[in-house]
C-alpha cells in the first residue's frame, strides 16, 4: 500500500523485529516471531494485534529506512484504537475533546487514502 508517496508494507515491521533480534540491546517493542509469523488463528489474535499497532512500533520503525508510511499508519490505528476502546470514565463531554479531534484527523486521513486510491 501506499499514501503520499510512502510505502506501508508489512515488510517495515518484520525489519524492525529482525533489527530487534540482531542486536544485544534492550528490546524496545513487544514484538516476537508470533507477532510476525502469523497463521490463520494467530491472525485472530487481538493481543497480538495491540503490540504490532502501538506507539513503541510506531516510534521505532524510525529506525527502519522508508517506514515513515507504515509508521504514520500505525500510529493513525493506534490511537484510533485507544480512543475507540476508552473506559466509560472517560467519557468525552464535549466536541472540542482532544479524542474527537484525533478522530476527525484519522477520518481525514482515510478519506484522503480512498481519494488517492481511486485516483490511480
């Protein structure tokens, strides 16, 4: 896939993973051989699914050269899925709530996608 030029691929986060594992620093992810050899039961697994599309990913595929698509993408899903699964004490009150404007932003976003998408 691609958005403005910048390639989201599956592929970024394999390499960030791979860069994980060759090196005998600290793991900065959550990431495993199950996160990134997936089968037909593991593809079911939201855990799993919570590690891939979270902000650690996001912020390290930094790391990994011309992830910058595949690092928007997942920060854009990542904090659309914190906001979507809030705890009803935080219930947003008003429309000016950062939640709503994060959502209006990642709509956008999508919109813009399916643009250029049906552009080509």
């Amino acid at each position: 896939m691609n958005y403005k030029g910048m390639d989201i691929l599956w592929q970024h986060i394999d390499q960030l993973y791979q860069q994980e594992q060759s090196t005998m620093l600290l793991f900065r992810t959550r990431l495993t051989k199950a996160h990134i050899h997936l089968n037909p039961f593991s593809k079911m697994n939201l855990k799993l699914a919570k590690d891939i599309f979270s902000l650690q990913v996001a912020k390290n595929l930094g790391s990994v050269q011309g992830a910058e698509g595949t690092a928007m993408f997942v920060s854009h899903v990542t904090e659309w899925f914190e906001i979507i699964n809030a705890k009803a004490n935080h219930a947003i009150y008003s429309m000016s709530d950062s939640r709503i404007l994060k959502l209006k932003s990642f709509i956008e976003f999508l919109l813009d996608w399916k643009v250029r998408l049906f552009d080509l």
